[in-house]
C-alpha cells in the first residue's frame, strides 16, 4: 500500500517538476530574495531614473518639474571646474589603484614569509584603515604643512634650505591626497592578499622549489593567477572607493588651492546643498554613473559570459 | 520664586536642559556659524538673554563658515527636521524654503513693534521680505569693504603706515625687506570672491559697482574701467605669499594681528578677532573703509529665520526670540562683542570703538550703501565667481583678461 502511494507520488511529483515553469524553480530561495531585489529596485534603479530625469530640469534647491533640455550638461561641459574634477579622479583613480595594489601584494607577500612579529607588522599596517577618511585628511594636512610638518622635521635635522609645500602647489595637491589615500587604504590591500597568500596549497611551493623555480617566478606565474579571485574582490574594492572619494579631499585640501585639487563626487556635493542647484548636481552625478556603467557593462558582461560558457561546457 | 527657577535654569541650561521644568519654558535649537573667537563671544549675548526669559537656548553651532554650515542647516530643514531657528545670510539664500511656506511668517510681531521704523537701512529689512511678509530678524550690518593693517609691521619696516590701497602696494617691497608678507589671505574660496569685490569698490567707485553688479550692464562689465580693475587685481596676487597653507580667514586675521603680515582685506567681523587679541584701533592696528579710497559700505549681515514648528509652544518661543533679537539692548551688547553694527538707528554707540564709528560715520548717507552680495546673486552664481577668483587668485598663468570674460560672463547670465 504505501508502495503504490510513494510510487504514485512520485509519478506525480515528477510530471510536477517537468510541468512547472523555469521561473518557480527553486521558489523559496526566490522568496527570499524578493525583499533584495525590491530594495535594489526602488533604491538603486528608481533612484537612479529620478536622478536622471531632474538632471534635465533646471530645479534649484527643490526638485521641480520644469524641464530645459540638456542646458544643465552644457554647462557642465563649459565649466572648468568640472573638467579639473575630471582630471583629478582620472590621477587619482590610477595612481590609487595601480599603487595600492603594488604595495598591498608586496607588503603582504613579505610578511608571507614567515617572518618573526607578523602580528605586529600586521597591526602596524592595517591601523590607519581604522581611521575615518576625515581624520586621515586632518593628519595629512598636519604632516605636509609647510612650516610645522614633516619639512620643520627635516629642517631641524640639518638639511635647513628643506622646502616641502605639496599643499599649496596647484600641480601636486591632487598627489597630497594620493598619498593619505594610499596611507590609509593600502593597508587593507595587503591583508585582503594575504589572506589570499595564505589560501594557496603548501603543496605547489614544495613542487616548485624541487622543481627548482625561483620564488620571483612562482610568484608571478602561479601564484598570482591563482589568486584571481583575490584580485577581482580587491579591484571592485577599490574602484568603487575611488569613484566616491570626498570626505579625502573635504578635509585634506578642501578642494584648494583655487580648485586644483577638486574631485566629481565634491562637485556634485557642493551644488546640490551649497549652491542651490539640483539640475547641475544631477546632471554632473548622472555622468559620474555613466562612467562606471560604460567601464563596468563590458566587465560584467565577459565576465558572465566566460562562467556560462564554463558551466555550460 | 519665579524669577529663582528661571536663574537655575539659566546657570545650568547647558548642562542639562532638562531640569528647566517651568511651564512656560521652551526649548529651542539654534543653529549658526559663529564659532571664532569673537563670534562665539557675540552668540553667548543672545544666549544668555533667552535663557533669562525662562526659555532653553540649545546651541547647535557648525564650524567651517557659511559654505560647511547651510548645507547642513538647508538639507535639515527640507528633509523635515527643522531647527527652532537658524541664522542665515539673508537675501537669496532662503528665497526657496520662504516660496515653499517653510518658514514662520514674522509679519504680525514685526507690525507689532513697528521693525519697519527702526531698521537702518531699510534694505536690510526688504531683504527679509516676500510678498510684503517677513520672515527673517536681521540682527547686525557686516560690510566687506575693510582692510585691516598691522601697525607693528610696518613699524618693524620703518615705514609710514599706508592711508589707502595704493599706499599700501607702493609699501610692499619695504615689507618684503623686512621679511613681511604684504597681503594675508586665506585659502576658502569666499574670501578671494569677497577680496575682489572690495578692490572693485575701492578702485572703481560706488557707481562702477552699482552698474556692474546691480544693473549688470554689459558695458561696464566689459569696460575700460574693469580693464583696469582686473590689471590691478592680478598684480595684487604677487603680494601674497605663494606658499600659504592657512584656510580660515581668523587664522589670516591672526597673522595681521602678530604683525607677521602687513594687512588683511576682510569683512568687519574681523575686528572682533582684534578684541579678543586685546589689540585697540590705532595702536596696534588701524583699519580703512573702503580701502581709504571709496567711503562706501556693502550692508550684507546676518538674519535669524524661524523654520515653521507643529508645536504651537515652540512658535510661541520663535517669536520671543525674535523679539529678543531685535530688542535695544540686546542689539548693543551683541554688535559690541561681534565688531558688527548694529540694525537699529536708534542705539546709543557710546561704547563703539574708532572703527566702528567710522563705520556708522560711513552708514548716515544712504548714498554711500550698497546691497551685499548674498542680496544681489543667487548662491549658484556667487558659487560660481567664487571658483573663478580663487583659481585666478591661486594660478599665476591666468591672465586677467581671460577671468575678467569669464567674470563678465558670469553676471552677464545669473538670474
């Protein structure tokens, strides 16, 4: 009797699993996820196309409907504000990447080397990523200022002709900002590639060094390609503190001296709560967001793509 | 027994606010940008004369100045949380929140004590002004047409000390000699904009800015007359030092004040760092109005706005505060602590010192009275001529020609 049942049942449950649609496959995950992707609509996307479309009005401190055509993205274009913000995070957005980068896997692989007090070293590395960006800027402007800082210390060594005034040179502001950037963020480069270091199999550096493979070679060779997904998570890391980067600037430079060093995210910040000028915010934040999906819809999509083809395969 | 619990209240109200338990005591967050010295001073005047009148004054200062505090103060108000009241500059600043019926409509109480008699000049009050109601108090008059100078300085060079601007850059390389820097200046863009408007006055005269800025003629915009102006300008950027790091204007006021810099063009809030410094006018420093070359005055200021409340205790409170602002003694104890003058013709000065006599001495000719920039231009277009002085202030490969169409261009377009 409860054979046929179970028999009968399972018939049924089979033509059940055949007949049901693709889309209430594992429905209850789907469940799940629904409040996400409700949040990721209304909160990303809808805003997203709110931000747009205001972005072709002429509103000042309050969105209104009273729409001027691309007038507001004219001006961005003219403003050489905007053009020396653009500039800026393109020095920065390099400069921070390819650095904190380089330095994070350096520092992370000599400290791989089972060396004595990596606690310490550790810890030394990762605290300023503990301090807020604003605290990092005021320390900075402490440690570059012309007459107190890091040039009175070198001056009081010897070297008294010393000048160091990056905070007051238009050209090398931006460069101040790299730094205290890179003072604070690197640390946490190095311990998101240790831990990737520290997941490689023992078993592949006794196979090279019987092979009799200099460690630089492994390295760069089979380490870091296996460390891919490493690297993935840390760039996305990065980029995206890249493209927000403000509180940096607020405090370090405050956009100075005469608006050498200001950055998109500053400009977008000081028209639409300082200046009155929502249409322009918009506008100037709309093609911030054009940026990243022009940069990011090519990645995503090889990157998609290769997994299908993998899984498909 | 009343008057007890009020001083009770009064002594601790900072400390906690919640033991002024008296019916009709209502607490009220202000929020301002007086945070330097002198200004914090002048703020503790409106506190204390609140709080005797058995009502909770909860200081909500910002620092940073103007730029770093109304974003705050305005993104507050439109998101649904608004302050007890708030001090702007008034003009075009508010314009927007008063349109959308967010602010308390002062009319009645200012009918009631008969405001439009007593405020001097009267534009300060039509500033306040929508649709001939009032929403704002104005509680002082700042004019940015000042420049401060270091007697010790040039005491140190041992040269005269200059009566007018043109004095002053002939003085420069003495004071380079003696190890001075001639200008000092701070690195906020407000302060190069508010520079060049005070150069302009003082070398153009009261009627080049009345038509350049009031009726934005493009003649005059682009003329022989501002030509020179911005000649002048630029080579006013060689007396300043090219490696100054300092941002706040009181810090540049700070070195005028230990004579290590020669002069400061700056509004008359910064006599009051003079004050603090215990430094009198005309020992230690002097000051000339309108560079020594233009007798006139911009009455920009500051006002106090009273974001609507649902709690009718609370719009109670806005309008004795208001009252309070507004009210003779108050006036003079404040604008005696803040270097600012006060709104009402009808104060006994006595106590004013020679600056500041000259100031009023300036104000009694209604000729000689311009409106301030925060009355005249939207904060996009103030915003947007700050950007251009400051770069050209900062990049010596900025010709002057080219800010000066920019410059034009610019008032040539706002609204």
């Amino acid at each position: 009797m409860t054979g046929t049942l179970s028999f009968i049942r399972n018939i049924e449950q089979k033509t059940w699993w055949k007949r049901r649609p693709k889309i209430l496959r594992n429905l209850s995950a789907k469940i799940a996820a629904l409040p996400m992707i409700a949040v990721a609509l209304v909160g990303f996307v809808g805003c997203s196309v709110w931000s747009i479309v205001y972005s072709f009005t002429s509103s000042k401190s309050l969105p209104k409907e009273n729409f001027v055509g691309f007038k507001q993205y004219d001006r961005l274009f003219d403003s050489s504000r905007w053009q020396v913000s653009v500039e800026n995070v393109a020095i920065y957005g390099v400069c921070s990447l390819v650095f904190s980068l380089t330095i994070g896997f350096l520092l992370a692989v000599a400290l791989d080397q089972k060396i004595r007090f990596e606690n310490t070293f550790r810890t030394i590395f990762l605290y300023p990523f503990a301090l807020s960006f604003i605290v990092t800027g005021l320390v900075w402007q402490w440690l570059l200022n012309a007459d107190f800082g890091i040039a009175q210390v070198i001056r009081d060594i010897g070297f008294t002709n010393f000048e160091l005034s990056i905070l007051s040179s238009r050209e090398y502001a931006i460069y101040a900002i790299i730094i205290a950037g890179l003072w604070q963020g690197t640390g946490f480069v190095m311990a998101l590639m240790l831990a990737g270091l520290r997941g490689i199999d023992q078993d592949i550096w006794k196979a090279s060094r019987v092979d009799g493979i200099p460690a630089w070679r492994t390295y760069i060779f089979i380490v870091i390609p296996m460390m891919k997904p490493v690297f993935i998570t840390t760039l996305v890391i990065i980029a995206s503190g890249i493209v927000k980067v403000f509180d940096l600037v607020v405090a370090l430079t405050a956009g100075g001296p005469g608006g050498s060093s200001e950055l998109p995210a500053k400009y977008v910040y000081d028209f639409m709560f300082g200046r009155a000028n929502l249409g322009q915010a918009l506008a100037a934040s709309t093609i911030m967001l054009t940026t990243v999906l022009i940069i990011l819809i090519p990645w995503a999509y090889l990157e998609f793509s290769q997994k299908k083809e993998e899984s498909n395969g | 027994m009343k008057l007890k619990q009020n001083m009770v209240a009064t002594v601790i109200a900072a400390a906690s606010f919640g033991l002024a338990s008296s019916v009709s005591a209502t607490e009220l967050e202000v929020t301002h940008w007086w945070t330097s010295g002198g200004e914090a001073a002048a703020v503790k005047v409106f506190a204390d004369a609140f709080n005797a009148g058995g009502d909770t004054w909860k200081d909500g200062a910002i620092a940073g100045s103007g730029g770093v505090a109304r974003p705050v103060i305005i993104s507050r108000i439109i998101g649904g949380d608004p302050m007890g009241a708030t001090q702007l500059n008034h003009g075009r600043q508010a314009e927007e929140l008063v349109e959308e019926g967010l602010m308390l409509d002062l009319t009645e109480l200012a009918e009631k004590e008969g405001w439009k008699d007593i405020v001097r000049p009267s534009s300060l009050l039509d500033a306040c002004t929508l649709d001939g109601k009032i929403y704002c108090v104005p509680v002082n008059i700042h004019s940015f047409q000042w420049m401060w100078t270091s007697l010790q300085a040039y005491e140190k060079a041992g040269i005269e000390p200059p009566k007018d601007w043109n004095e002053f850059v002939a003085s420069a390389p003495k004071l380079r000699e003696a190890g001075i820097t001639p200008l000092a200046v701070g690195a906020q863009t407000w302060q190069t904009n508010g520079m060049f408007g005070v150069i302009r006055m003082g070398l153009g005269g009261i009627d080049l800015f009345r038509k350049t800025t009031i009726d934005r003629d493009s003649e005059a915009l682009r003329g022989e007359e501002m030509v020179a102006i911005w000649k002048a300008f630029g080579d006013a950027r060689d007396l300043d030092d090219p490696e100054n790091s300092i941002q706040n204007w009181n810090d540049a006021t700070s070195q005028v004040i230990n004579g290590s810099h020669g002069a400061q063009i700056m509004g008359d809030w910064a006599q009051g760092e003079f004050q603090v410094a215990g430094q009198t006018a005309g020992t230690e420093y002097d000051c000339l109005p309108g560079l020594g070359l233009a007798p006139a005055l911009d009455t920009g200021g500051d006002a106090f706005y009273f974001p609507n409340q649902d709690d009718p205790e609370k719009t109670e409170a806005q309008l004795r505060m208001a009252s309070m602002m507004i009210s003779k003694p108050v006036q003079v104890d404040f604008n005696l602590k803040k270097g600012s003058l006060p709104v009402r013709g009808d104060v006994d000065l006595d106590a004013a010192n020679d600056c500041m006599k000259k100031g009023l001495e300036i104000l009694k000719d209604p000729a000689n009275i311009v409106p301030g920039g925060d009355q005249l231009f939207s904060p996009d277009a103030q915003g947007q001529m700050e950007d251009l002085l400051a770069e050209f202030w900062t990049n010596p490969d900025m010709s002057p020609e080219e800010a000066h169409d920019a410059w034009a261009t610019i008032i040539e377009e706002a609204e």
